[in-house]
C-alpha cells in the first residue's frame, strides 16, 4: 500500500488556515480527523461500510472570538 500524507495544512501567505492530521487503523482506513474544532472519531463494520462518526473532542468559540472556559 502507498504512503499517505498523515497531515495536511491549509495555507494563505504562509499564516496556517487549516491543519489537518489523519489516523489510521491496520487497515489503512482513515480511522479520525483532527482539526481546529477537535478530533473526528469513525468506526466501519467488516464490510467497510461506515458505522460512526462523531467528535470525540470539540471546542467552539463564542462569537467575538473568545474560548469558552
């Protein structure tokens, strides 16, 4: 199987607009996506059909660009 990028950043004159970081299971299927937001878990059956998806973790900011907590 080829080598996949583990990470991908989104750029505009050099500032970072998007990181992107991809997990693997033994399979090769892309098993969780991390971004700004947190990470996206995902779970497929044996038949590599979709089963999950969620955020495992999420942060939001309020409007006015503060952290909550």
């Amino acid at each position: 199987m080829a080598e996949r990028p583990s990470r991908i950043d989104t750029t505009q004159g050099g500032a970072a607009l998007l990181p992107l970081t991809y997990g693997f299971d033994v399979d090769g299927k892309i098993a969780s996506i991390a971004d700004n937001g947190g990470v996206r878990n995902f779970t497929c059956d044996p038949t590599l059909q979709l089963t999950g998806g969620g955020y495992a973790s999420a942060r939001f900011r309020r409007r006015g660009g503060s952290s909550p907590g």
